[in-house]
C-alpha cells in the first residue's frame, strides 16, 4: 500500500472519530480536503476545529493523530501539542 493511501486511510478513522463532535458543515470542510489529497491541510483543519471551537477532543482522535502524523513523517508535533493542551483545558 502506498504511504498516502495509508495517510488518508487514517485521516479517513480520524475525521470518523471526530464525527460525534463535529458538524456536517466541519466534516466536508476536511473531506473536501481529503478528496483534493491534501492531507496536511485536512489535519491541521481537523486540530484547528478541536481548538478553535473549544470541543471536547475524543483520546481516539488525540491517539489517531498522532498515528497521522508519524505515518506522513512530518514534524507535526506542535499540532498534537495543540490538541493535548485543548484536553488539559477542558
């Protein structure tokens, strides 16, 4: 399998476990992302939605994204950061 089709793999399970606390309007705003492959962008528009509109981040979605971005090997980190000092706000 090709590492992008595992990236979106996971970012599909991502984006399914942030389904309970997202709007519809939320989730086509990334699946647009995901359709065009712009998986970066569809992460950080994930962890940007967790942050910006104070929801309740899921330990799924936190365990999630981390395996995202070890499987894109991208220094991501400050977004997990992001999204565990949204849990420990909470």
């Amino acid at each position: 399998m090709r590492e992008d089709q595992s990236v979106q793999q996971l970012l599909g399970r991502l984006l399914d476990a942030a389904s309970s606390v997202f709007t519809e309007e939320e989730k086509q705003e990334v699946r647009e992302f995901l359709d065009a492959n712009e998986n970066l962008l569809a992460l950080e528009t994930i962890v940007g939605i967790f942050v910006e509109e104070h929801k309740t981040v899921p330990s799924e979605v936190l365990h999630l994204a981390e395996e995202v971005i070890n499987a894109m090997s991208i220094a991501g980190r400050h977004l997990v950061r992001l999204l565990k000092e949204s849990v420990n706000t909470k």
